[in-house]
C-alpha cells in the first residue's frame, strides 16, 4: 500500500481535469528561511527558522488580476535563533499564536505586537483551535497532556486531557479532538473525556487529518477515511498514490502534499475520484502547506519562496467535465458551488455556466461536450439550429443571429490542426450534424412548445434526408414517418 500504483495513476490521469494550477506570489523571501506559513485575508505570516515572524501584505491589482505584495513587519519572538513551528490564526479576537522552541506567544494579527499570555511551561507539543464552536478554545500539548483554554478576555485554563502518548497532529471540531498518534487514531470528547480509538496504523505510516466541511478526513497509508465527530465512516474513501504529506481543503476539493512524488493530489469529495495532479514547479522541495479557515490565500512554500494554488474558473471545470461526458459530476460541482444559494437562484447560476460552457465548447468544436451541455441547460433549440444556416426552416417565426456559423467553427479548427492532428473539416461538420440530430430528439421528446416542436422537426427530417453521412435509410424512414405522424403538419422540407 505505501507506493505510487502506477495502474492506477495511468487510469487516473486519463480523466483529470485542470481545477487548480499554482502561481509563485513571493518569489524570494527575505529576512530568514520559512518553516512555516499561514494567512488571513490579505495577510500572509511566515515563521522562520531563525525565531522571527514576518507579515506580508497582498493586494490584487485591480486592472491585471495580479498580486502585489510587501514586507509589513519582521518581528524577533525573542526565544533565540529556533524553528517558528506553528502559526495559529484565532480570527474573532484578531490574535496570533505562535509555537517556537517549546513556547507559545501571542501576537497581534494586525501589529505582531505582544497581545497576551496563555500559561504554560516550555516544552510545549503542538497546539490547535476549536471550530465551529460558540466559545474560543485553544488547547495544547505538553507532557502527553492535552491543556484545554477558553478566551473571555483572555485565556483561562478549563481542563486537561490524559493522551495516550505524543501526538504528531491534532485537529478539534465540535467539542471532539482527533488526535493522530505514532500508531493509532483515537478521537476525544472533550465534555466526557472518552476516548474513542479509530483504528491502528503501521509503524512506518505517518498520522494525517484534516477537518473536511463537518467531517475528519484521515490518513490511513494511501487511503483516505472520512469519519463523523463520533467516529462513524462516512462517504465513500479516497485512494492517494501515497501518504500524503500534509492536507488542506477548498470546497469541494481536498489538495494532499506528496512529497515522495513531488506533486500535488486533488481529489473530489464528492465522489472521492481523483481530479488532478500538479507537479512541483521547478522540483522546489516543499516543507509547509497550511491554511486558516477561510483563508483568501491556499499556500505553498519552500524555503524562500511562497506560492499559491489557485482556483480555475468553474465554467472551465464545468467544461472538462462536460468533454469527458462526466455529466453527473459536472452537475454535483455545481450544486456543491451554489448550495448556499436559494434555490431559484441555484438553478439560475447552474443554467448560466452550463450555458457558457456549452457554447464555449461549441465554438472549439469539442462538439459531444456542447451538445451535453445545451440538453442539460434546456438550450433553446433554436438558437442552436441557428448556427447552421442551411438548416434553418424558411417559415420559422424565431430569428436569432448566432455569434459563429458551423462553417466558420469548423474551418478555424481545421486551420489551426496539424500533422497527426489535420482536422477533416468536412467530417466534422457531419459530427456536429449526428449530434445535432439526437439533441433535437431528446428535446422533441421533451418539450410541448408547438412552435419548438415544428422547428425542430423540421430540422431532423431535413438532417434525416441528408446524404453526406451514413444513416440506415430503413430507420431514417421509421423516424421521418414517426415525426409526420405526430401531427406536425406543416413541417416545411423546402430550404
């Protein structure tokens, strides 16, 4: 289970699509080498190997949609020249925690001033916040002890839990610690101090988990186990090409850190397939990825440099998807995208992109994704019948001028192959007409609009009667005699 599955990565990437890429947004970091990043808003903090903290500002330019960004502040914790370890955003109170040599500070979001104390006693283990709850807590470990905190205007100690040893990740939601030991998952209610222990992981297989919208996602080898905050399964598993290094979540993809292969793995929750790879730029060696819930920025650094992996535009999934004929998928995106929304609106924004996506494919000649496209957003027929010229009925009363004729599709495509890839022009006009003949057939069946209906069957009875490409004449006639005989009488034959 620990290595790459070459099998299963040649399936994988033959149904990828391209949802993120990642940017270089600082290209040389000064005062210090990273160890550590997170952000908020349009904050970027990074915390270095030599114990100083450095803030970056980070505004996109308006006009050019690219990011600018200055050194704000570089601020020594005073611990001396050690490893900054963690970084820890508290949002609702604007503070910062910080993890250095074995002890914690608390700065300021904005100023990196100190902003309070938390007790505790150097050898400090990993610290981690709750989410989705009312109150604020924080809590750390020290001691194979869980130290528990609750902020009322500063931090106060509420109790302690008794761990099972040293844990190597914590993640907390809704009153439940999952901790991830050396060898074993155990999750910890918080309120009745139970333990409940998940399942055991090999010796030589590192704990991983991160918090998953309302589930913990973790890390078994290569597979991935979503669990409730009570510790049931839940959704399907994911199958990583190894252990991932490090998670972070942007609904609804989870992107995995592979260090062994160099490369970034993003993969559904929906459906828990594999979407992407993304491999190292430059072969940098990548140490930290974190992120703050929320966060503007989905971070990646090396030592000196800072990157971002950034979200490509929904209509270019929606489109990936629509070519692979992943109809399903295509629309779980997009209900996953607009479910916040009512459901009016919902459906509105789902028609839009599906639209945009339909005809952007139309106009590249990637003709099977448009026309699943056009079936899925109801396309009005017409105003695809539209773009072929000589099959527009003479009589009809609906006028449409469409932005790009097939001829004129079909001729830039050809011009723009080569070699092995020379496009038939004329072949693929004959493409477009197939399916353009079970598009109208799906929405004849489908649709009791007397002026759509005649449009349409005028149309297929004229593509029906065309030579240029293959139809069996016995069923050719079956369907024409079909369509006369549902009562459409005044089907025009004559151009």
């Amino acid at each position: 289970m620990g290595g790459p599955n070459p099998s299963n990565k040649s399936n994988a990437n033959q149904s990828l699509i391209n949802a993120f890429e990642i940017q270089t947004l600082i290209p040389k970091v000064e005062g210090g080498k990273i160890h550590t990043i997170t952000s908020w808003e349009d904050k970027i903090y990074i915390g270095t190997d030599d114990g100083h903290i450095i803030l970056y500002n980070v505004q996109e330019h308006e006009n050019t949609g690219k990011f600018l960004f200055q050194m704000d502040k570089r601020v020594n914790l005073g611990f001396g020249k050690k490893l900054v370890d963690q970084l820890l955003v508290i949002r609702d109170i604007g503070k910062l925690v910080v993890r250095c040599d074995g002890n914690l500070a608390i700065l300021n979001l904005f100023t990196l001033e100190t902003a309070g104390s938390i007790q505790h006693k150097k050898g400090v283990g990993l610290i981690v916040s709750e989410r989705a709850s009312q109150s604020i807590r924080i809590a750390f470990e020290h001691k194979q002890k869980l130290f528990l905190f609750e902020y009322t205007g500063s931090f106060q100690f509420v109790k302690s839990i008794q761990l099972d040893g040293t844990p190597l990740i914590l993640e907390w939601y809704n009153g439940t610690i999952c901790v991830g030991y050396s060898d074993e998952y155990v999750l910890y209610d918080t309120e009745t101090l139970e333990a409940i222990p998940m399942f055991k992981l090999e010796p030589t297989h590192k704990p991983m988990v991160r918090l998953i919208e309302q589930e913990f996602l973790l890390a078994r080898d290569d597979l991935g186990i979503f669990v409730t905050d009570k510790g049931l399964p839940i959704r399907g598993h994911i199958l990583w090409s190894c252990t991932p290094d490090s998670l972070e979540f942007r609904a609804p993809y989870v992107i995995s850190m592979q260090l062994r292969n160099s490369w970034f793995e993003i993969h559904s929750i929906l459906n828990q397939n594999l979407v992407q790879r993304i491999p190292f730029p430059d072969k940098k060696e990548f140490r930290v990825t974190d992120s703050y819930e929320g966060s503007k920025f989905l971070l990646v650094a090396s030592s000196s440099v800072v990157y971002m992996i950034v979200s490509k535009a929904l209509e270019g999934q929606v489109k990936s998807l629509l070519e692979q004929k992943k109809i399903s998928d295509a629309l779980d995106l997009l209900s996953e995208q607009f479910k916040k929304e009512k459901p009016e609106v919902a459906k509105r924004k789902t028609r839009g992109v599906l639209v945009d996506a339909a005809y952007s494919l139309f106009h590249s000649a990637s003709f099977e994704g448009a026309f699943e496209g056009f079936q899925l957003a109801e396309v009005d027929p017409r105003d695809v019948i539209a773009c072929f010229p000589s099959l527009i009925p003479s009589e009809s009363s609906y006028k449409t001028k469409p932005s790009k004729t097939i001829q004129e599709i079909v001729q830039s495509a050809a011009q723009n192959s080569t070699g092995s890839h020379k496009i038939d022009a004329d072949k693929l006009i004959v493409r477009a007409k197939i399916l353009l003949l079970g598009f109208l057939s799906e929405v004849t069946s489908n649709t009791k609009d007397p002026n759509i209906l005649k449009d349409s069957n005028t149309v297929s009875v004229r593509l029906l009667l065309d030579k240029s490409f293959n139809v069996d004449q016995l069923l050719a006639d079956e369907k024409i005699e079909e369509i006369l005989n549902e009562g459409n009488s005044l089907i025009t034959l004559q151009n």
